[in-house]
C-alpha cells in the first residue's frame, strides 16, 4: 500500500511555535539554575533545590518561581509536540488492480483504482463501469 501524508501548514507553525517557546523557556531556568548548581558536590540534586526556590524576577515587579517556568516549558512543549502530531492526515492508497467491465460492450480492462465514471477504451463510451473483480 501506497502511504500519502499530508500535513497542515498552520498546524506545523503552531506547534514549531509551541515546541520552540517550551525550548527557549526550559532553556532559560537552567541557565539561570546551573551556575550556583555547579559548585555542588551533587550538582542534580542541587540544581532541583535551586529550580524549588529560586525565583527569576522578569520585570521589577514580577517574580516568578522557576517551578512555574519548569511546569509552563514543558506544557508547551508537550503540546507543541502534540500540535505537530494531529496537524498530519496519513493517507493509504492500495496498490491493487480492479477489473472494470463496460455495461454496454461486456468488455474488460485493468485500472488502479475504481472510477466512478469513465470511457470505456472499446466503445469510446462515457460509461460509469462496473466492477467485475477485485485484487487481479
């Protein structure tokens, strides 16, 4: 079988978007964390007690926990991933030849697919064909 996919133009930006913003944001907290985790005999269980209480203070009048930058990085990147994800239609087209047969002439011919309406090759006939068999 013959597999087509197809993919929503909007759909991938969204979710490039989600996924880069998520990126950019768990970038951040560890760039901020790291230096003072580093100096640490146990640098991951440092780094984690300096992500619980440390705070990244973005203007002078808001603060905010890296926890929460933690949390909303990876919300959006889980759901740029997901985005990315339904934003694909997959598409399956057997490969298999149908046999059509002309109602008027009884003659037979091989296609790919069934058509609706077609012209019959020995009659010359715009003719909706029926199917004689399946899977030659």
């Amino acid at each position: 079988m013959q597999r087509i996919i197809r993919t929503k133009r909007s759909g991938q930006i969204l979710g490039s978007m989600f996924c880069l913003l998520g990126f950019i944001v768990l970038v951040a907290v560890f760039w901020k964390a790291w230096p003072n985790a580093s100096v640490s005999s146990n640098p991951f269980s440092a780094l984690w007690s300096q992500i619980l209480s440390e705070q990244l203070s973005l203007a002078s009048w808001v603060a905010v926990k890296l926890i929460y930058l933690v949390i909303m990085g990876t919300v959006f990147l889980v759901l740029g991933v997901a985005v990315l994800a339904l934003s694909r239609q997959i598409f399956y087209l057997s490969g298999s030849a149908v046999s059509l047969q002309c109602p008027y002439c009884k003659n037979s011919w091989k296609a790919r697919r069934a058509m609706g309406w077609a012209e019959c090759p020995y009659c010359r006939k715009f003719i909706q064909p029926l199917t004689a068999k399946k899977g030659m």
